[in-house]
DNA sequence: CCGGATCCGGGTTGATACTG
DNA sequence: CAGTATCAACCCGGATCCGG
C-alpha cells in the first residue's frame, strides 16, 4: 500500500493494515489460531488467490504473520499471528462492536462462516451460572455448525457438530445472532424462525440478561 | 466500495470505513470538531481533492457526516461528524495505539499537523497536580504551534500559540513525541535536540510518572 | 488436494487543471 | 471556498494454470 506519508500513529496503522482483506485475514487469524492456506480461503469467501498470497506476504514482511512448516504428519504450511500481529485484536474488536447495528442489513448472497460468531459470543454472552456443571449449545446457523460451551464462569466456541450438547438451536444467521444479542427473547425464538431444542436453562444460562451489560448494541433484524 | 459480502459485523463495518482515506477523515473530524472542506484537506495533506469530495459523500449517504451551512456571518459549509460517526473514536483509538510503535520510523518528507497530537496527549498525559492552579505549555513541533492545558486535572490541547504560556518546548515532531510519550526524559531533552524554557514544573505536572501506565507503548527514537 | 503464480479487464486512486 | 473534470497509473477481481 502506498503510504499516507504522515506522521500520525492512525496513519502509520492504516499504512500496514489499511489495505483491502488485511484486517479481514488478521480477523481469520485470530478467531481460528493457526490455518492453512486453504482454511484461509474459505473462511475469507470472495477473496482472490492471488491478493491471499500477496498480502500473507506483506503482512509477513512486516512482522504480523509468520509461516510455519508443520511437522510430518500434517505436512504443510501453518500462517499464525506473531504477538505484534495478535495485538490488532482490540482494532478488530472496536470494528466489530461499531459494525454490530450494520449486522440488521444481511443481504441474501452474504457469506456466513460458523468462526464469526466467535466475536459476539466473546461480546455478548456469559456464563450466569458458574456454579453449575459444564453444558452446551449445538448451534445450527444456515449450514454452519458450532457449540457453544460453559463452564466454571467461561464461555467458549468451537466449530463442529457435538451429539452430546444440552440443546440444540437452528436457524437463518440473522436470527441465532439477534438471539445471542439479547434483541430476541428465547421465548419469542421459535415464532421468529428459530428452532430449539433440549434444555433451555443451558442456553438462558449464557444469554444476555437484562441490565447485565448496559449500553450493548443490539441486532433487532 | 465493493461490500465484502459476508455477515460479519468487522466486514460490514469495514464495507463502511474500509475505504482509502475514510477513517483518517474520521480522524480528523474528531480531533478538530466540525470543520469546512479547507481544513480538512489541510488536515488531510496527500489526498486528491476529488477524493475528499468523494468520500465525504459517502459518509454523508452512510449517516456518520452531515454538512451544516453555518449562518451568516462566517456563511460557509460545516462537515461534522454525526453521533453515529462519533462512535468511531474506539476505533481510531485502538489504531492509534498500536501504530505508536510505528513512530519510530519518521520518514523527512512525513507531514505533521498540530492535531495529531491530541491523540498522544489523550493517551500518555494527565494532570498529576490536580490541585494547582491551571497551567500551561506552548509546543513548537516543526512549524505546527499548539498549547496543551492543565487544569482541575484535566490535559486538553488547543492549536496555535499562547504567549502567556508557562513553559514552552521546540523540536521536531519525533522528539516532542518521545516527550509525551515518557520514553525520553526532560533532563535528557536538551541533549536530544529539543530546546526547553520556562517553568520545567509546569511539564512534569503533566508527563507520564514511571510506573503510572503499565504497559504503554513508548516512541523510542 | 495444497499453495500458490500468471495474465488480463475494469474499477479506483492520484495529480493536476479548472470553475462558479 | 468548495468543489468538478480529466486522464494516467495502479490495484483489485476473476479465471486459468502449475509444480509438489
């Protein structure tokens, strides 16, 4: 990227990662860890091959990403975050809260993959009842699969399907999303297009509460 | 700009102010208030006049500017950011913060203005004598004049000179940084090409104290 | 299948000139 | 002062191809 050749922190910034995808791929990186090439791709839909290895490159050269050649079972090439690169986590969580209102807009063709929930499940959720044993939430967005766990005041995501969840939620993404936001009442959920299934205190359990967190922006869709 | 096309709230929020030049405007507005269209392209020195028209109708059209004809006696047209555009700060917060290692590398032809230092001034300074009566330090950084105030425990910064100021620094831009930021000594500043007169009381009233912040990043030059 | 490299058309940006 | 007009250069997107 050309730079802005001015001599402001914000500007110096944005001469590293101000480039289109950039902070797309620092995203991917930190709500996956460590990813293939390949994983990248995907889970960076409508991107370009050859911008991928452009600006894995750049953003190697300037210290944000380091490649690792993965030991010999796997075989192939890992692009992890260095700590100066995991240290745009604050950027990329300030850009996510501001986008929050923009997520009432979902366009039919907009991509969706089961890693984006990490930011709101980190944004939103809790685990109000810490005392209790560990459970889960199988979440199904559109074809996405995720669980969501907690345990001892800890709430987590993982990307996969788990037979053993405590309940089972499946919908359209605007709606899992409005649901963990706190904008639709689980009790509302299966009127509004959602589905759910097992125990609802598991899934109370983490959901926003009124008064909980004052000030959160909501996903009304 | 072309949408990115997935439901993420970091991509919606980028398909907004991912655009070259958006957020420096941003920048600008929330570190100089409402300003006519001349100040921001001096503010914004290396942008192409059409792209400053451009991308102020964008962000007119997206709702985080309005344009205000102001009345009669000045009888020009003011662009200010609207609530939602405020909303921005933690976001050019989080960039400034982690572009201020960045600063160690000042180009000669990098361009400077006075307004760019509030930011720092935001980040790395505090009143530590609340209790005093207000004072004040005229900064010469290169050809740009400003005035940072202390007073009842409040540091703000205001462009231009102050005569009656109680200290007053010169330098170039990198030196006055490394001041604020607390990586260069007042004692050692004379040695280090900055000139220093007037009341060293009224500076160290409002420079960061070793173990006052932990953790800040310093400009190391 | 993985991790790219290459090529090309079109859109965006940048610099300058000009105007009500 | 507040832009518009023009045009060249560059960057991005999409497709295709290639070596392990």
């Amino acid at each position: 990227m050309r730079s802005y050749g001015q001599y402001c922190s914000v500007a110096k910034a944005l001469d590293v990662v101000g480039d289109r995808w950039t902070l797309l791929i620092v995203r991917e990186l930190l709500s996956r860890g460590p990813c293939r090439y390949t994983d990248l791709r995907s889970g960076l839909p409508g991107i370009a091959t050859n911008l991928l290895a452009d600006r894995l490159r750049e953003l190697e050269a300037a210290g944000l990403v380091e490649r690792e050649d993965a030991p010999p079972p796997v075989a192939t090439t890992l692009f992890r975050l260095t700590d100066r690169g995991a240290e745009l986590a604050p950027v990329i969580d300030a850009l996510g809260r501001w986008g929050v209102p923009l997520m009432r807009d979902h366009r039919a063709d907009d991509a969706f993959r089961g890693q984006w929930l990490r930011l709101p499940v980190r944004m939103f959720l809790a685990d109000h009842e810490p005392d209790r044993p560990a459970s889960s939430i199988q979440i199904h967005a559109g074809d996405q699969a995720v669980v969501i766990d907690a345990d001892a005041g800890r709430v987590s995501l993982r990307l996969g399907a788990d037979p053993d969840a405590d309940a089972t939620v499946t919908g359209p993404p605007p709606r899992i999303l409005a649901l963990l936001s706190g904008s639709l009442d689980l009790a509302d959920a299966e009127e509004q297009g959602l589905r759910v299934a097992g125990s609802h205190e598991a899934i109370r359990r983490v959901l926003p509460r009124a008064g909980t967190a004052a000030g959160e922006p909501e996903v009304t869709p």
